[in-house]
C-alpha cells in the first residue's frame, strides 16, 4: 500500500507539471500572437491581422477541445478535426484573398502615382532649364517631307514634326542614354541589323518599327495596373499631355504636311495656325510653346499631365478609338456623338454591330485597326497616342474625327478603381473620379469661328472639369477636386 500511494503520488505530480509546462507554452504562444496582430494592426493591414487571429484561435479551439477530452493523452488530430480545420481555413482563405488583392492595388496605384510626380519633377526641371515645356508636336521635317520614315533597310529621315512631349523629357527622368541614341545619329536597327545608312539625329516619323528608341518601353512611363504588353504597340506610355476642352487641331493639323499641295500647313495657310490658337487650350497645345508664365489660371489650376489605359485588344471604349459616325461638324458639335456605338449590356465595351477596320481605311462607325490603339507609341504626338482632352469626364469614349491621324475627343482613363490621376502645374497629383463635374458633356466647343459662349476666349462648357484643362480662360476655380 505505501508503494502504491508513492507512485500514485508521482503520477500526480508528473501530470501537474505536464499541464503546467503546457498552460505555460500556450499562454506563452498566445502572447506572442496577440503581439503578432498588434503589430499588423499597427502596419495598416488590418484584414489580415483578423485573419490571422481567427485561424490561431480555430487551433486553439480544437487543442483545447483534444486537451479537455483526455488530457493525460497527446495523440493525432481525428478526421472530424482535421476537416474541421481544413474548413476554417477555407473560409479564412476566401475572406483573405480579396484584402491580398486590394492591398496590391492600392500598392501599385501608390507606384502610378510615384510615376506622375517624377513626371512633374522632370517637366519643371526641363522648364528651368529651357525656359519652356517641351513640345508636343514637335522634332524636325524636311521642305517636302521626304523620306520621313526613312530610306529602305533603315536610316535617314525625319519626324515630321511629330514627336511627343515625351521624347525631350527623357533625360529629365533618368533615361540619358536612350537620349543618346535619339539626339544622335544612330547606326543600328532593332532588329540588330545595320541600316543602310545611319539614321538621323532625332530619328524618323514616330511610327517607323526599326529604328530602336520608338519600339523601347520605359518603365517610368508605364502604370503597374495597366496589362498592356507587346504587340501590336510599340513602347507603351501610361501618360499624356493636357491639350486642352477642344479637339480641333489637336493633331497638330495647322503645321501638317498636305501631301496634296507638297506643302507645310503653317507655311500655306495662317489661317490654321490661327485656328489652332483659339482651340487649343492646354497646356501642351500641339505644335505651340508653352512657358509657366502664359498659364494665366494659375499652376495650381490647371492640368499639366494625366493617365491612360493603353489598349489590350478588348474593344474597350476608353482604349480603342472609334472613328465619329458623322463629320467633324457633329463631333464638334457635340462630343458625345459616339455614344450611340457602346453597348448597353457592357457599358465599357462597344457595341457588337460596331466593326474593326483590317487596314488604316478607316471609315465611319469603324474601330480602327488593331496596331493604332490608345497608348501605343510613347514618342507620337498623337492625341490618341500621348494626350487627352478635357471634354468628357475621366474614363469616357474615345472618339476621333476620321481616324487615329485625326483630331480627337480622348479623355483620361486608368485600371484603377472609379477614376485617374491628372498632375497640376504646380507639380501636384490629383486623382480625378469619374464623377467629377464636367458641365454638359453635349456642348459644343470653343473654335475660331465660335460664337456667344463658344467664342475664342470664352470659359470652358464642360465645367470643373473643363476648367482644369484651360491654361488661360481667367475662370476661378472655388471648390476642391
């Protein structure tokens, strides 16, 4: 009997330390999770840290129902608690994955936003520099345009007067050596072959694929919410310029080369100019200098820059431009003229009956072809390919005259949820929603032959929005944005 009672004695005391070293592990391992999820609370994400709590706490849970049962017994999970915990987890999984993904997009909207603001730093570098903007519309041309896109197998020619705003920025945002190659002559070809002979310092039309400088992507020009890779593009650019709250002209068509009479529009006709000055509005008015000193309204005040979607194919209407259904009169007239195109079961895409052209033939009521989406030539100074206009509010229609050669009514747009960022004079980023207040989107525009509320000179149609985009129309602007 006295042995009996000894080892019972022993036993006791065995299985008190046992639970007392266990109790001490769990408090000890529930301390450092509680730690845990302070610290997530603390770093903003606190989604995950609730999640992470509940899942320690499932453990917890069938631990302490496998201690209770039998607590002298420290056997395997059952099949019931496996599956148990197997379902918990699944729940915790579907209830995570949506925060992982939201967190990843703010994070990569930070990046886009990050890419505005270096925009801006460089474009106010330049401006210290040159005493002006960089233009868009602008490059070299030769008397009858010969050759612009160079010579067969590569080399020579000229850009027409077409280059973007961005190509003179490149040095101003960490791209010198690609400024090498294109303020220089250049002596290969992308393809890596050489070209017949050396291409020339500010290189050929913009759209020519084998000189190398227009066919590289800049990954400072490029939003990390934005799919678009690859062909038929070819470098990308995720931002453009503020042309203005009119499209007429804003293809550069008062400098142009008319083919027809073998000369250059400013040289013919000082008509066109002059009807370039009273439409283009923005800060990067087609073929025009701009200083900080003619922005009248204010820095703060008016656009400088904004985001793109480039295009993926999809027949999105913020991405692939539709030729107007009509004249120029009527898109002039009435900006929303290509409304009648967007399906109504899919309010972002355009109708079915709405075809794609196969060629560069584009006629009216036709997407055009596939290699001319929004977006994909960082060096065109295009409206389509790097610029916007303050007609329609953020992620509307893209809709063009006769083309993607021709004027445009092109909005910004972006992947990003509900809106785009636009960056102000002042070297500020805005994010710009969808709902911003933009007048009535069916006004007519201001152009030389205008009238009352559409003569040169007069305040912006399309409200808030509009106003942001005049660099000079003397409007106040008393609300924020």
């Amino acid at each position: 009997m006295p042995g009996r009672k000894l080892g019972n004695e022993v036993m006791r005391k065995c299985r008190h330390e046992s639970q007392v070293k266990i109790e001490a592990s769990e408090k000890s391992r529930r301390d450092v999770m509680q730690q845990f999820v302070v610290v997530l609370s603390a770093q903003d994400c606190r989604p995950c840290a609730v999640n992470w709590a509940l899942l320690t706490w499932s453990f917890d849970l069938v631990e302490d129902y496998r201690m209770n049962k039998n607590l002298g017994s420290r056997s395997g999970f059952t099949l019931v608690e496996l599956l148990v915990v197997i379902a918990i987890i699944g729940v915790l999984v579907g209830l995570l994955l949506p925060a992982v993904q939201a967190a990843r997009e703010a994070a990569r909207r930070m990046s886009c936003s990050n890419n505005v603001k270096q925009l801006g730093l460089a474009l106010h570098n330049y401006h210290s520099a040159y005493r002006q903007l960089p233009r868009q519309m602008g490059g070299t041309r030769t008397p009858n345009n010969a050759l612009n896109s160079g010579v067969a197998g590569g080399g020579a020619g000229s850009s027409s007067l077409r280059l973007s705003f961005l190509v003179g920025l490149t040095p101003f945002f960490e791209q010198q050596a690609l400024w090498e190659q294109i303020s220089n002559p250049n002596n290969e070809n992308s393809d890596g072959t050489t070209p017949a002979v050396p291409w020339s310092a500010m290189g050929p039309i913009p759209f020519t694929s084998l000189y190398s400088p227009w066919v590289t992507e800049v990954q400072t020009l490029r939003c990390p919410s934005d799919p678009g890779t690859g062909l038929p593009a070819m470098g990308r650019t995720n931002y453009a310029a503020c042309i203005g709250d009119a499209f007429t002209n804003n293809n550069g068509r008062c400098i142009y080369y008319k083919s027809g009479t073998s000369t250059w529009m400013d040289e013919r006709n000082s008509d066109r100019v002059e009807s370039g000055r009273a439409s283009l509005r923005g800060m990067f008015r087609p073929a025009f200098v701009t200083r900080f000193r003619d922005v009248l309204d204010g820095l703060a005040n008016t656009m400088m820059a904004g985001e793109i979607s480039t295009d993926i194919g999809d027949r999105d209407i913020t991405t692939m431009p539709l030729n107007n259904p009509g004249k120029w009169v009527d898109l002039n007239d009435n900006p929303r003229n290509c409304a009648t195109s967007i399906s109504s079961d899919r309010p972002r895409f355009w109708g079915s009956g709405v075809v794609q052209a196969s060629t560069a033939a584009t006629t009216d009521n036709q997407l055009e072809w596939a290699s001319r989406g929004r977006g994909y030539r960082w060096a065109d100074g295009l409206t389509i390919m790097t610029g916007f206009t303050s007609i329609l509010p953020p992620n509307s229609e893209l809709c063009t005259v006769s083309g993607a050669d021709a004027e445009a009514v092109a909005s910004v747009s972006s992947r990003h949820q509900g809106g785009a960022h636009v960056l102000m004079g002042d070297g500020a980023v805005k994010f710009i929603t969808d709902s911003i207040e933009a007048g009535v989107s069916t006004s007519g525009q201001v152009y030389l032959a205008g009238t009352d509320d559409r003569a040169p000179g007069s305040r912006s149609p399309f409200g808030l929005w509009g106003s942001l985009g005049t660099m000079a129309a003397k409007e106040v602007i008393g609300e924020e944005f």
